[in-house]
C-alpha cells in the first residue's frame, strides 16, 4: 500500500527567486530590510550597492554579512532568495528592496 504524499498540507517546497537590485542603500537600511525578511527565506545571497560601494550580501537564517566586493561587479546588481514555498513573498520582497522581478 502506497501513501502519495503529494498534496500534504505541510509539504515543504524548496524554491528560490531573484530579484534586480538597481538603486543603493545605507547600511542600516540593508539591516532593516534582512530584519524584515520572511522566516520561510533562509538564504540570499548577491550583490547590492550599499552607501555607493558594490558589496557581496550573504544572509542564512537571519544571520548576514555585507563586505565590499572585490574586482568589477556586473552592471545589474541581483539578488538570490532561497527558502521553503517562498514564491508567494516574491512580490513583498521585491517592493522592500525596491527592485524588479529578476
């Protein structure tokens, strides 16, 4: 006897997005916004200008780091959003960084 657990209330979907990032930020306001990050995102990772200068963004459960990045950055600076069934937040995400669907 087979037990599909295909439309399991609590199944955990691993998804990700990204997101174009055009527009720099102060630092604190970098702060504010990772505070601010669904619980369901566990890791983001990318490249962000922060007080004008490229820097490389890790974030991994409410834990994160900014340093300068080193060396020529792309022109479009994007971020990775790893989690479980985040699609959903896509869109509130995508307004708190003022950025574009990437």
């Amino acid at each position: 006897h087979h037990v599909r657990h295909k439309h399991h209330p609590h199944q955990q979907e691993m998804e990700h997005f990204s997101i174009i990032v055009p527009r720099s930020f102060k630092r604190e306001a970098v702060e504010r916004i990772l505070k601010n990050l669904p619980q369901e995102i566990f890791r983001a990772k990318g490249f962000v200008l922060v007080d004008g200068n490229d820097c490389l963004l890790n974030y991994v459960a409410g834990r994160w780091n900014i340093e300068e990045a080193l060396g020529k950055q792309e022109k479009e600076r994007r971020i990775v959003f790893i989690g479980e069934n985040i699609k959903k937040h896509q869109d509130k995400v995508t307004h708190l960084w003022g950025g574009k669907h990437g």
